[in-house]
C-alpha cells in the first residue's frame, strides 16, 4: 500500500458545502486538479450517484478549486473505462449513502480496488466511503460483524456522531466494546499526509462504552 499518499478523512457535510478550513487543507493537497473520480457507495441508483457526484463536485467550485473533469464509477460502467478513469485520477472520493460493503465490492468488481489503494492520488471519503478507508470497517446499520478496509490508518472510523441520536450512539458503543472507535462529527476531518496526522473539527474516540476525545496521537498505521 502506498503510505506516502494523501488521504482525508469525513463524516459529513449537511449544509452541502465544506468548511473554509477543510476547503482550504483540500486546495494546498491538491495542487493538479485535472481529474477527480467519484465512487459510489449505492452501484445501481443511477441517478442519484449522478446528481450525488455533481453536488460533490460543485463543493469544490464553491472554493474556487473545480477540477477540469470528473465522473462515477457505478454498475453501469465499463470495467475498461472504470480503470481508464481510475489511472488518470488526481483525486477518488469515496461517496456515502448507501453500503459499505457493496462500494468495497464494487471496486473489485471495476478492478480499481489497488489503483485506489496503492496509486498516487489523494484519497477523501465521507460517511461510508470513509468508513471504508480505515483498516476496519463496521457498517452498523448492516452487521456489528466487522470486514477489513482499505487501511489507509489503524482506526475504526463511523460518522454522524450525535448525543442526540441516540440509537446510532447505542451501536457505536456496541462496536467499541470490541474495539476503539473513531465517531466523527459532521464537519470534522482527518488529513493524513506523509504519517502526518491533523484533525479539523470535533472527534470523539469511545472505547468498552466510554466517550472521549479523539486525538491524532491515536491515529496509527
């Protein structure tokens, strides 16, 4: 796997835009912004990965930092052309809403799993797509039953955290109970470029049901 790569970690972005700070760290790691390939975490739906990848992208121009072209690789693309678009990528942002699991396949199934993983471009996830990204990974609205990542770092990422939303706060104390959790807030980040580790945002580590601070300290690879 290539270590030396730039990846970022998000939960979420409500408001649909990122935060100047986040939009900021995004233009600074990524200086050739020709290509970006979006993954979708639903392969089917169609149109909503189109108008998904679109909204994405228009995040970016909102900061002045559009890329020339970008796409989503889903189930109706070429596994020639997912891999052609793949190798050009400056940038893959794995997408949320839907199963991690059926994006993680849906990589192999393009024969994109190693481009992502091992190739020079920047890597940012969010919701499911940075689920993904961590070593292990455990969809909580699928199974407790934990699968392995991408392992870009050492961590269990799961996004969205709210004290008020008590049932996913259940789960994730659940998952921690077997392992540490990395329970990101929306508008959080976690950059990660060269092993160097910086953490935008609020993010709370909870280990055996205990709720705490998360720190880059605890990010490791």
């Amino acid at each position: 796997m290539n270590n030396h790569k730039a990846i970022a970690f998000f939960s979420g972005f409500p408001d649909r835009r990122f935060t100047d700070e986040i939009a900021e760290r995004l233009e600074k790691e990524l200086p050739v912004r020709r290509c970006i390939v979006f993954i979708t975490a639903c392969p089917v739906d169609y149109q909503q990965n189109d108008e998904d990848s679109a909204g994405m992208h228009r995040m970016f121009e909102e900061y002045g930092i559009g890329f020339e072209r970008f796409c989503v690789v889903d189930a109706r693309m070429e596994h020639a052309d997912a891999q052609k678009r793949a190798r050009e990528a400056d940038c893959f942002f794995l997408m949320g809403g839907g199963v991690c699991a059926e994006q993680m396949q849906l990589m192999r199934d393009k024969g994109i799993y190693d481009i992502v993983r091992d190739g020079p471009a920047m890597v940012l996830g969010v919701s499911a797509g940075s689920m993904n990204m961590g070593k292990t990974t455990v969809d909580i609205w699928e199974s407790l039953v934990p699968y392995e990542g991408l392992g870009f770092a050492d961590i269990t990422m799961i996004g969205h955290f709210s004290y008020d939303d008590t049932e996913r706060l259940r789960l994730m104390k659940a998952v921690s109970m077997e392992r540490p959790v990395c329970a990101m807030e929306d508008e959080s980040a976690i950059f990660i470029t060269d092993g160097r580790v910086d953490i935008i945002g609020i993010i709370h580590r909870i280990d055996k049901g205990e709720v705490g601070l998360f720190t880059a300290e605890e990010v490791k690879f």
